[in-house]
C-alpha cells in the first residue's frame, strides 16, 4: 500500500534470560529468550543526519529530521499540532498557519494519505522526543495499531511511514472481522541513544501515554516495532487507551506468537489454493529471525517441513537461534548471518519464500531472483511500490498479502477489554477453516478472486478491505470522528485538556 520503501535500521535483539538446554521449550520461552531490545539502526549509524545536515538553511520543514522538527516546535512556541480531514469542506487542515506544508504534504500524497482523519503530533514533556498518533477510517470502529519506535531521517519520511501504516492497520482490521480502525503510532528515535537509557526510557513512554490521554481514545495503541510489553506498561501508567500490555496487568502480552501462526495459516491457505498439498516435506526460506520468524520456524517445524533456510543480518540472533532450535530442528535448519543488504534468500530453490524483516523487499530488483512459486511472510509493507504487485503476477508468483497474512498481532490484543478465556475461541476461530473471516478462508477468498477476475491478490484483497472497512459500528458510528472534532474545536494543539489537566509530578 506504499511507494516507498522503509527506511532506517534493522532489528537487533538481546537475549534474556538463560538457556534451556535438552527440555522442550513453549512459544512464550522463546519469546522470552528473543526478547526485542528496543535497538534499531546500524550500530554506527543509529542517527542518521550528519552534523552538516543540521546546518542545511533550508526552510523545508519536511527535510528536517524529526528531532530537528521537534526542536523547531519548541521555538515556535508549539508543543502540539495536527493535520485534519475537514469532512464538511474536503480538505486537509492544519493546527497552525506555520505547518501548512505538512498539509500540503499529505494532500499531495494520492498513495499514502487517503482522507485520514487525524495525524497529531507532540513533543515529549519530560524528554522532547516527537510522537505521532496516525488515524484512518474509523467507520467500524476507534483506530487501533502499534506504536513504532524508528529513526527518520526526515519529516517526510516520517509522515509517509504513519500515513501508509494506519492505512494497513485499518483494512487489516477490517478483514480480519475486527470492530476497530486504522491506527499508527510513531515515536522518532531520540538522539545520542537516549532511548536506550531505562530512566529516559520509561519517561518516554510516560510522555507517549499522556499524549494517548489527551487524545480521548480516538486511537488506542499496540506494541509494535522497537516496543516491548514493558514499555506498555509504561504506556498504561499514563493512560487506559493502551493494549499488548504484560499478562500481569490483564493484558494479552506478546503479539508475536499468533502473529507467527497466523503466517503459516496463510502458507497452508497458499498450498491448498495451488493444489501444493500441505506443508509436510516443504521447503521454505525465510529472511529474518525475529520474534515472529521463530514462531513461525517453530511451527513449521511442527508440521513436518522438510527444510528451513533462514538469513539474518545480526550474529547474534543466529546464534541464538541456532542454540535453542538446534534439537528440535534435527538437521532441517540452516541459518546464515548475512550483511545487512543481503537479499540472496530471494533466490533459494524453495516451495515459500517468507519475507519476515522490514519492508520494500519485494521490488523490481529482487522479484526477478525469486524461484519460490509462493510468498508469505510477515514483514509489513513488503512492496517496493504499486508497480511490483503487477511483477509477482507476471512472473507468476502467489503473492500472499502482507496485512492478511500477519493480521494476528492485532488480533491479539483488540479485545483485552472484554476478558481472558483459555483458547479463546473469539481468537482461535482465526486460525481454524470454519470461520468465514479466519486467515485460511479470507487467504483463500483473495486468492479464488484474483484467479477469477484476472487481477493482483493484493487488487483482490483491496477490493474486499475496501469494503469491509467502511462498515459502520453497530453500537459506536463515527466515534473516533466526533472525539477528532471535539479536540479541534476544543483547542487540543493550544494545550487545552478538556477532561482536566495532565500535570504531575511523573
């Protein structure tokens, strides 16, 4: 759903915890020793304007970096601002006469902004760091989707990767049978590591939840990229609009577990579609190894696969990996620590090529390496551009959409407010083939369409999203509309609270 490519890093992880050698080890074991550590970028490149870039005289205000913008904030004297979609007028508009390129931006944007009801934007009290909450179509409900911690090298950047984001988490949610909308939360990277330092840390996601609360619930946050369940713990002491927080707490915990199965659903889905059989004596390779790719390994494994290539670029997640999968794996894994442009996995003799890293990965130069007759992986935004949908069928490739495949992370956690059962069947329907909104049968439905209808799965799968989600809430229509309005009107970007004032001592 996006013409560019994701920029910035790549994941890096620390272990936690010790080793279980010789004994079985469960999903949320895994997790625990894949634990996300919250470090993006390359190590000697995790800020990436040069010092003579802070200098530029240019007035752009979308080629400053993020935090050179949110400094420029502060000067102007504006700790919050927004860009809008006035329905009555059709337009976007902005909190201030100073930041109407940033609606220009978006207007001009015909890809990636597509009336989104809100981008709002404020400078961290305690740390000044710049967070955003992106929202999108909340027809069928308030939007939902994770908070992303990154490093933009500029505003533009960091508008489209909220914008195209929202977008996704909406018409995932809206296949996926959820009442909610799209939603996006996007905090930069603060200079020097600062994030990196648990007290600047927890004061961060402080001010990211403050930010929530004053927006009244027309976005409710996620864990997502460079977050962990902590740091929604931390999120949760400053406000209630919060999911993915600690099982402790009430909460669901850690998305990745059902993210993973909800991937190989969507590969079984693609075999059975192209008569492939199951995923027993299959081959599939695999690029990155995250929490998600070690559930999915780990389930892959279960079902009998013949052989698991996976590539990833930090040495010590293969070693990890390597260590705790190596028994139950018996010889049919191969891990290899690659540079970090690697995209030589594109081209391993293999039944499923799963794109598990970031996005932009499926483009016109790596499309043509590719001999797998199917891709599934959960890697968000996996497309270089429009255009390399148009490739995959050329070449013919089953492609298997990003935002269907690795739809369960945010059904993880949607529902927390409504209580926890043992497999709960509100989110074990999901991964079954009854369910007419389950991975396997709406996979399957995108598929049968596109075959018919001689069209991309992903014009299929937008077709069908497309639909779904401008369904109206049967109880709560147009909510997270009302409260949008409600903050403009009420002076929101001027600092105005208005049930009661954020101040504390926190």
């Amino acid at each position: 759903m996006s013409t560019l490519r994701t920029v910035g890093g790549v994941l890096l992880s620390k272990v936690c915890g010790k080793h279980v050698n010789n004994a079985p080890i469960s999903n949320k074991r895994l997790l625990q020793l894949f634990q996300v550590s919250s470090y993006f970028g390359a190590q000697n490149n995790v800020y990436l304007t040069s010092d003579a870039a802070k200098k530029e005289t240019t007035d752009s205000l979308l080629t400053m970096d993020p935090n050179r913008f949110a400094g420029h904030l502060q000067k102007l004297g504006i700790r919050r601002c927004f860009v809008v979609w006035d329905f009555e007028e059709g337009k976007a508009k902005v909190s201030h006469p100073e930041l109407e390129e940033l609606a220009q931006f978006c207007a001009a944007d015909k890809v990636n902004y597509d009336q989104h009801e809100g981008v709002f934007m404020e400078v961290g009290r305690r740390t000044g760091v710049l967070m955003g909450a992106f929202v999108w179509r909340t027809y069928r409900g308030q939007a939902c989707g994770g908070i992303r911690l990154w490093n933009y090298p500029g505003m533009d950047r960091y508008l489209t990767d909220g914008l195209r984001l929202a977008q996704g988490m909406g018409v995932k949610s809206a296949l996926a049978g959820l009442w909610a909308g799209g939603g996006k939360g996007v905090v930069q990277e603060p200079m020097h590591n600062k994030h990196r330092d648990p007290d600047f840390r927890q004061k961060m996601f402080y001010d990211y939840g403050d930010f929530l609360s004053s927006l009244n619930g027309c976005y409710v946050s996620a864990e997502d990229v460079g977050l962990n369940v902590n740091d929604l713990n931390n999120v949760m002491n400053r406000t209630r609009y919060t999911t993915c927080i600690s099982e402790e707490l009430g909460g669901s915990g850690n998305p990745s577990i059902l993210t993973g199965k909800g991937v190989v659903c969507a590969m079984e889905a693609a075999l059975d579609f192209l008569n492939m059989g199951t995923l027993k004596e299959k081959t599939v390779a695999i690029q990155g190894a995250g929490n998600v790719a070690v559930i999915i390994i780990e389930t892959l494994l279960e079902k009998g696969v013949k052989y698991i290539y996976v590539t990833e670029c930090h040495q010590n997640r293969v070693d990890d990996m390597k260590r705790v999968l190596a028994d139950k794996a018996n010889g049919r894994l191969e891990i290899q620590k690659v540079p970090i442009e690697d995209t030589s996995i594109m081209s391993y003799d293999c039944d499923i090529l799963s794109p598990c890293a970031l996005g932009g990965i499926l483009n016109a130069e790596t499309i043509p390496l590719i001999s797998a007759p199917i891709v599934c992986g959960a890697a968000n935004n996996q497309l270089g551009c429009p255009e390399d949908n148009q490739l995959l069928k050329e070449r013919g490739i089953t492609y298997i959409v990003d935002y269907v495949a690795n739809r369960m992370g945010i059904v993880n956690c949607a529902n927390e407010t409504y209580g926890r059962l043992p497999d709960d069947p509100a989110i074990t329907r999901h991964l079954g083939r009854d369910w007419e909104n389950s991975v396997f049968k709406i996979t399957k439905e995108i598929l049968q369409k596109a075959e018919k209808e001689d069209i991309t799965p992903v014009e299929a799968a937008d077709v069908l999203a497309d639909k779904a989600s401008r369904e109206l809430h049967p109880i709560w229509p147009h909510r997270s509309q009302h409260i949008i309005k409600a903050l403009v009107e009420g002076g929101w970007h001027r600092g105005n609270n208005i049930y009661g004032s954020l101040t504390t001592g926190l």
